[in-house]
C-alpha cells in the first residue's frame, strides 16, 4: 500500500522482486493518493521462478 501521487515504476520492479524471491505469487498495489484509487494485481508464479537465478541465495 502506498500514498503517494504518482507510481514510480520502480514500485512495480520492487514488487516482482518481492514475488520472485518468496513463496507468494500475487501481490496486490494499491495507492490511495492518486485522484483515482489505484489498484494494480501483479502475479509472478512459482513455475516462472524456477528458471531464474535468485538474487538472494
């Protein structure tokens, strides 16, 4: 969850990373302080990790 006005992409990149060094597989941004409620769904499944190198082994 954020508050801020605008959604840097760097909050998008920052969320993968998130989902492709965990268990998880989806992720829900949301950003109150936009005029319009900003609610993004980010799904990175567990099959996709497998072929990637970790960053934080």
């Amino acid at each position: 969850m954020k508050a801020e006005k605008f959604v840097n992409r760097d909050e998008i990149k920052r969320i993968y990373d998130y989902l492709r060094n965990s268990k998880y597989e989806l992720a829900y941004f949301i950003n109150f302080a936009s005029p319009k409620l900003y609610v993004r769904r980010i799904i990175f499944t567990n099959d996709r990790k497998l072929s990637m190198p970790s960053k934080f082994v």
